[in-house]
C-alpha cells in the first residue's frame, strides 16, 4: 500500500508539471529541426543525446528523457523553496504544441561505443558536441549541457560525471522514471543509474561534492543530500540538496528569471580577516571580505582531511553575509568525525556563478578544535590576555630560545605589529613567510604588586590556500 501512494503522488508530481508547461507565457523561443520550443527563463540546459555509430537509436528516448528531466526539474525546484530561494529551478526549452517534449538535440556519434569509454573522460563525446555547437551556434542556449551516451544496456562503458560546465550521463531503454517505486535488479540499477545522473546534473550546474550535518541525516524530509558520495537513495529513503548547494544554484544562470547579468567573468575577491573560536559545543567562524562582485552567499565547510579532499564527507554550513561579513556557529555535534586532521573551506559565493575558495587546515582533539589564534596570508589575528597588570609586553621565542620583544610597526616581510605594550597584541597583513614559520609569543605581565608572570602560548598559523 505504502509504495502505491509513493506511485501515485510521482504520477500527480508529473501530471501537474505537464499541467504547468502547457499554461506557461514563453518569453523565450528556440527552433530546432523546424520544430518550436519555448521557455520562460532566458538561459536553459543544453540537452544533447549521443549516439554512437554501433547502437541502435531507441525511439523512446525523447519520452523517457523528457519525463526525467521533468522530475529533475521540480526536484530542484522543491528544495530551492525549502531552503529559502523561491521556486526556481535550471531552465528547459520544451516544445510550443507539446510541452511535454523537451528540447533534445541528437547527435550521431561518428565512431563505435569502444571509442567513447568511461575513461575518455567524455574528450571524445565532447569533440563532436563542440563540433555541432561550432556550426549551429543559435542551438547552444546557455554554457551549461548535460549529455546522455545512448548504450545498449545499463552496463554500458560510457562517460559519467560531471566536468566544468559540463556532465555526463548514461541513456539505455529500460532507462525510465516508472522503475523509481518497483523493486528487484533492474530497478535497483534504474536508482543507482538516475540518482547519478541527478548528482552529475548537480555537478554541471556548480555544484561540489558535501555531506549532510548529523541532524539532516535523521530528519525524514531530508537524509542523504544529493551531492553525497554516489547517490542511491533517491527512491528509497529521503534525499535533499542542502542550503550550501541551493545557495550556489541561486546564482547560477540557469537559475535566473531575468538576463543583464554578465556570468564568468571574473572577479577580484579576498578574505580580509577571519575569526575562530569554540564555545558552547561549537566552532565560530566570522570575518569580513572584499570583491569587486556581489557576495550573496557564504558557504562554510569541514572535510575530514588536512587538505581538501574529493569533498564526499565535507559537512556544508551556509549563511547570508551581512554587508562584507558574515558569522556562523556550527555545533560539532553535527559531524560524524570529531578527531584528527581536518581543514576548514571558506566559499563566497559571487553573483556572477563564480565563487572564492580557500581552506584551512587544523585538528580536533577529543571533539575540541585547535583552529582558535589561526589566520591566513593576508589575514589578521589578535592575542589577549586575561591578567590585569601596571604593564604589558609581547614577546617571541627566537630560534636560539632566547625571548624577544615584538616591535610595534610592520616587520618588513612578515606582519604588522601593534599593542605589543598592551593586554592585546594584534597583528595583521600576515605573509607567507610568517605564516609558514609560526611564533611562539608570550606576554609578560607586571602585577600590581610588582612582580611578573609570562603566559605562552603557541600561535598556530596556517596557510589558506586557494583551489
């Protein structure tokens, strides 16, 4: 009983898109193979179906697919809204007198399946696009394709992930969205198959690899986010596109309602200081940037590594920056992992779908992070102490062992220094060079009565890097 009302909220999902397309006022038109296809948004997913010289072309392909990319569709419209952006979705060209047909472009490859494999890394699928695109260039609608390698059957040895601006994915006849609720083999391919092909259309839209908080995991409208490690799930227990993901989509052009704005076009943009720390359970980030784009959205990130990984088990955070600076408190309860090395991914996510990464390398101890007195090349950091005393000075143990006073100005090469008499030393426009040759400092106190006390404590800088 339960997997017949699954079926039939599916069939009502689709009903109602078909609904929705035959009722939409098309702003926008395309004509392909003397056929008109229309849209309301001005910049839409490149759909292109590759056939090689030795398969045989199924003639449901355009059914099946259309249907899919309709169900893909309104999935990333529902977890746009759930996180706070709207209805809005990647825009597709579907047919003037039949809205149920998406605009599919076929291409007939010129060579055999042998000579598209897996690990072609689609060079030679995307030879030939390119080679249609270069000679219909009003065909191409927007940067961003998703390309279907027709196979024979669901093993087939085709190119399937997502790259740049472009993803791939496998098409074969039994690949159809009325196996997503049935069981056994072959549907349980179709899932694998189809979840895949979700994640890759996430990659080719901008998407990283991240992992779901703890708390999302368990929570029944949510579970495995989609942009997990080889998604499966779809179709059998909750999946969702987290708000770090939703976040990057809400700049991307497929995404937009209206042109004017110019995309990939570059940027100039810096974290200008970053503050950490740890209380009440959890790590606090906060700091201030600068760009010559928008920053809409601020990403956060903690992978489980010392550098950056494939991304698969990197906890996403997102938040809306307040001016040029944005603060965020994520609970550690929230990770899987609470030991050992890991690096933390600051993403400013740009207007114009190009984004700022750089990341951090720290630890946790015992559910403790080490990541508090860190900064970056460039960045700034302050030292306090908590004694009150008649006078202040900061020092740093040199190389010999011997203590030095910190001299207040810059220190050509390595930072700016001031406060160096005071209970906080702050430092800023820290260089790589400072950066990858930490001091230890300490402060020495003069107490009312007269005596001294020195405090140390080890500064642990680390390098962000950018990727």
């Amino acid at each position: 009983m339960k997997k017949t009302i699954i079926i039939s909220k599916w069939l009502l999902m689709l009903i109602c898109l078909c609904i929705i397309h035959t009722q939409v006022n098309a702003q926008y038109t395309s004509t392909y193979n003397n056929v008109t296809y229309q849209s309301t948004q001005p910049y839409n997913l490149n759909v292109i179906y590759f056939v090689p010289n030795d398969v045989p072309l199924d003639p449901t392909y355009k059914v099946r697919l259309s249907t899919q990319l309709f169900w893909a569709q309104n999935f990333y419209r529902q977890n746009m809204i759930a996180n706070g952006f709207g209805p809005k979705t990647f825009g597709l060209f579907t047919e003037a007198t039949n809205p149920t047909n998406v605009k599919i472009i076929l291409i007939h490859g010129t060579k055999s399946a042998s000579s598209y494999p897996y690990n072609n890394t689609g060079n030679n699928v995307l030879q030939e696009v390119n080679t249609f695109f270069n000679s219909n260039p009003n065909q191409k609608t927007s940067a961003r394709s998703l390309i279907f390698t027709a196979g024979k059957n669901a093993y087939a040895d085709v190119a399937f992930y997502g790259l740049g601006l472009n993803c791939f994915a496998i098409d074969y006849p039994g690949f159809d969205v009325q196996y997503l609720s049935s069981t056994g083999t072959g549907a349980d391919k179709f899932r694998s198959l189809f979840g895949g092909m979700l994640h890759e259309l996430g990659h080719g839209l901008g998407l990283p690899h991240s992992h779901q908080t703890n708390t999302e995991n368990t929570t029944p409208t949510k579970g495995m986010n989609l942009m997990f490690y080889e998604n499966g799930t779809l179709g059998v227990s909750p999946t969702f596109i987290n708000r770090a993901g939703c976040a990057i989509l809400n700049n991307s052009e497929l995404f937009a309602t209206t042109s004017g704005t110019v995309y990939r076009n570059g940027n100039t943009t810096n974290l200008k200081n970053i503050k950490t720390s740890f209380s009440n359970g959890s790590l606090n980030v906060s700091g201030t940037f600068e760009s010559n784009r928008t920053v809409n959205e601020v990403n956060i990130y903690q992978d489980s590594y010392a550098t950056p990984s494939q991304g698969y088990y990197k906890v996403a955070w997102s938040v809306k920056p307040v001016g040029n600076s944005f603060s965020i408190a994520m609970p550690v309860n929230e990770l899987q992992t609470k030991s050992g090395p890991y690096n933390l991914q600051i993403e400013l996510v740009l207007n114009n779908e190009e984004n700022s990464f750089q990341y951090f390398p720290f630890n946790y101890n015992n559910g403790i992070p080490d990541i508090e007195k860190s900064t970056f090349v460039g960045g700034s950091l302050s030292l306090t102490t908590d004694l009150t005393g008649k006078s202040y000075q900061w020092q740093y143990k040199t190389s010999s062992g011997s203590w030095q006073n910190f001299t207040e100005g810059t220190s050509p090469g390595y930072a700016n220094f001031t406060g160096t008499k005071t209970n906080t030393l702050n430092i800023s426009n820290v260089s790589s060079i400072y950066v990858n040759n930490p001091d230890t400092a300490r402060v020495v106190v003069t107490l009312a009565n007269g005596l001294t006390e020195a405090l140390s404590e080890i500064l642990k800088y680390g390098t962000y890097m950018e990727v």
